[in-house]
C-alpha cells in the first residue's frame, strides 16, 4: 500500500496568514494526488486534483502543487472558513489510501 | 445537481451483516464508477471499496476483503455495500462516492453511521 504522510498533524494560524500543508507518498505516485476539505460534521469536499488542477467553484486562494512523492497545498490569506481539517489522496495504485489529515486551527 | 444519498445504517451486533444502499440523482450513473469511503467517530477518511461503471472492476482495502461486496444496479441507479462479519472496529459513518478509477472523489454523499455493537 502506498502510505501518504500529511504534516504537521495540526497548524495554528491567524486569519490572513498564508499557509503550506504537506503531503509525503511512500513512493513515486507522479501527480495522483488530491486533496479535500472537511468541515466540522460535513461531507469531505474536493479542494484539488491530480496535484495542481483546479476545480470549479473553489476560491482562487487554494492552490496545489508537487509530483512524485511530495506534494503542497497552499492557501493564500487564510479566512475564517477555511479552519478545517485538510485529507490528502492519492489515486495512483488501485487501493485508494488517505494521509491521516491536517488540522487548521485558529491561533 | 449531482446528489448522493445513503441509507440503511444502524446499530448492529458483531458478526452481523447489514446492507447499505446508495440513490444517485443528477448525473448518467451508469457512466462513473463508485466507490464507499468510511470515518471511524473522531479519525480520518479511509476508502473502503469500488466498483467501476460496468462492475467489470471491483477493488476492496485490505481490511474489509472477504467481508464486504460492492455492487450497483443501473438501471435503479443504485450503488450496495454488502458487510457480512462485522466487528467493532467497522463502526464509522460511511459515505458514498463518485470517483472512476484514478480520478478523484468529486461528489460525495452526506454519509450513513453504522454501529457495531453488542
């Protein structure tokens, strides 16, 4: 199974800041990584895809970025409803693996 | 609108079986493949199975093989969980999800709760 690390498990900003979240695979995955947000008691929705690909309706702010085995999600200028927790996913192999998630919390 | 919605959780015993379904709306089901992703009360996302649009491919984690089948019926645009041998260790909220195989999970159900426990 391909294991994906996210760190840190959790990061403490103040709203405005601007933010990186990692995510390390266990091996080379090219760009078959995705990343989702879930808020408190919602459904995971998807941020990003195939590393760097947009998707529609999400806020300029997100951003992906890597390939291989490490890989970026970045938000520009944190807002309020952006603390939430962020799960990166890989689609390379056929057993679909989550990193265990990225808390953003306010500081 | 693209909606997904699960049903058939509860609180069930260990070594139980239980079957969960999924009614799609709002996009040609039969196009997509499906899959099932669970959250244990308080951890992260774990993908538990898929099935592609036809069934030809069907892939399971490692933790639910033998245990669990996925299935779909299109005509009803319908997606199934089959858990036969359930343990406690399979209590979580399970949703369903459009994804075909290597792309992402892009919409997602609002999730069913399922409890093992005796």
């Amino acid at each position: 199974n391909i294991v994906l690390t996210q760190s840190p498990a959790t990061l403490s900003v103040t709203p405005g800041e601007s933010v990186s979240l990692s995510c390390r695979a266990s091996q080379s995955i090219s760009t078959s990584i995705h990343w989702y947000q879930q808020k408190s008691n919602e459904s995971p929705r998807l941020l990003i895809k195939y590393a760097s690909q947009s998707i529609s309706g999400i806020p300029s702010r997100f951003s992906g970025s890597g390939s291989g085995t490490d890989f970026t999600l970045s938000i520009n200028r944190v807002e309020s409803e952006d603390f939430s927790i962020y799960y990166c996913q890989q689609s390379y192999s056929s057993l679909f693996t989550f990193g265990s998630g990225t808390k953003l919390e306010i500081k | 609108e693209v909606q997904l919605v699960e049903s058939g959780g509860g609180l069930v015993q260990p070594g139980r079986s239980l079957k969960l379904s999924c009614v799609a709306s709002g996009f040609t089901f039969s196009n997509y493949g499906m899959n099932w992703i669970r959250q244990a009360p308080g951890k992260g996302l774990e993908w538990v199975a898929y099935i592609s649009s036809g069934s030809s491919y069907i892939y399971y984690a490692e933790t639910v093989k033998g245990r669990f089948t996925i299935s779909r019926d299109n005509a009803k645009n319908t997606l199934y969980l089959q858990m036969t041998s359930l343990r406690s260790e399979d209590t979580a909220l399970y949703y369903c999800a459009r994804g075909n195989y290597g792309s992402p999970f892009d919409y997602w159900g609002q999730g069913v709760m399922v409890t093992v426990s005796s």
